[in-house]
C-alpha cells in the first residue's frame, strides 16, 4: 500500500488506514464501525477455540486489540486490508497469552502474602499452558519462517481458508499448502519436544 503516492481504487479501510499512519487524529474513529464486525467475528472465532473459564469477554477482546493496532504514539504501517486483519489476529493472540500467563502467576501466588482461608472447597483456576507452548513456538518459527508465521495467524487466529490466506499473502495456493504442512508439523514438534515428550 502506497499511502504517499497515488493509489488507484482503495478501499475505505485502506484509505483510513493510511490516514492513521500520517498521524489523522480522527481517523482512528472512523475506522472502528468499519471493521468492528469482522473483529468481533474474529474474536468471537478465537474465544471458542479456547477452553472455557477465560475471564476476557469477545468485545473486550475486541476492544484491547483495536487500542493496540492504533495506538497512536506507536503508529503502524499497513500494507492493506488483509495485513490489518493479520495484525488484529496477532493482537487478539497476545492479550489471551498475557492472559494465560497473568492466570498462571495468580495460580502460583503471584504477588499475593500467603493468607490462611477457612476450610472451604475452592476450584483451581484452569490455566491454559498449550497457548503459552503455542506463543513460544510461534516466536520460534518467526526466527525460521516469517511468512509460516503470518499464515499460522490467518489459519488458525483467524480462520482463513488455504486460498484467502494465499491471496492475503500474494502467494500461489499451493504453496500456501505446503507453507501450511511445514508450519503445522514445525510447531507440533516444538511443542512435544517442549513437554519433554
């Protein structure tokens, strides 16, 4: 995307997003009814593929991951729609791992004084360590494949089909395919070895 020169035929989304990155104060506004739908659509998407007992709502999600991709004083550059969306993906995964791992300091004792409690039943906190394996493996493969990395966002964060992620990335299907055997089989082997299987 080119967002200083002519650029024939951009799309509304595009054109904001470009506006974002030459610093438009009310731009940022005017891009969140236009894609909020298909945030939450994804963020929605993303929470089911959780196990249940996470404390983030989709909408709040949402909301945390759209602060992030505009955050003005660490303005971004988008090369279109579908990057947007990658980035939003990559967003959405960070604050469910942060999440993930708030809950394991908290299932740890975090930063709390030991305190006795009266004997009363208390359900453990399910603490989602195969997310956590799954972000580390993830920076791994980026030292690797960065591109492997993009399309294990549209794939999996996402939900993407194999010919969209493909178009998404300008390469041919195939490939993508392959890119997506090599990713999926690369990150299963990274976690096993991780548990010490």
């Amino acid at each position: 995307m080119i967002c200083g020169g002519i650029l024939v035929r951009m799309s509304n989304i595009t054109q904001i997003l470009c506006r974002i990155e030459r610093g438009d104060p009310e731009a940022a506004d005017q891009l969140l009814p236009l894609v909020y739908d298909e945030l939450r659509k994804l963020a929605v998407l993303r929470m089911a593929q959780e196990k249940p007992g996470q404390t983030i709502q989709a909408t709040a999600l949402v909301h945390e991951a759209y602060l992030r991709l505009v955050d003005r004083e660490h303005v971004q550059q988008w090369d279109g729609r579908g990057h947007f969306f990658g980035a939003a993906a990559e967003a959405m995964r960070r604050i469910l791992v942060e999440n993930a791992r708030r809950k394991n300091r908290i299932k740890r004792g975090g930063e709390l004084g030991r305190q006795e409690l009266p004997d009363v039943a208390i359900e453990a906190l399910e603490i989602h360590e195969d997310l956590i394996a799954l972000d580390a493996a993830l920076d791994g493969l980026k030292a690797e494949n960065p591109q492997a990395v993009e399309l294990v966002h549209l794939r999996y964060f996402v939900g993407v089909s194999i010919p969209d992620a493909a178009n998404m990335l300008g390469i041919a299907p195939r490939s993508a395919d392959r890119l997506w055997a090599f990713a999926r089989a690369w990150l299963h082997r990274e976690i096993a070895n991780g548990d010490g299987n």
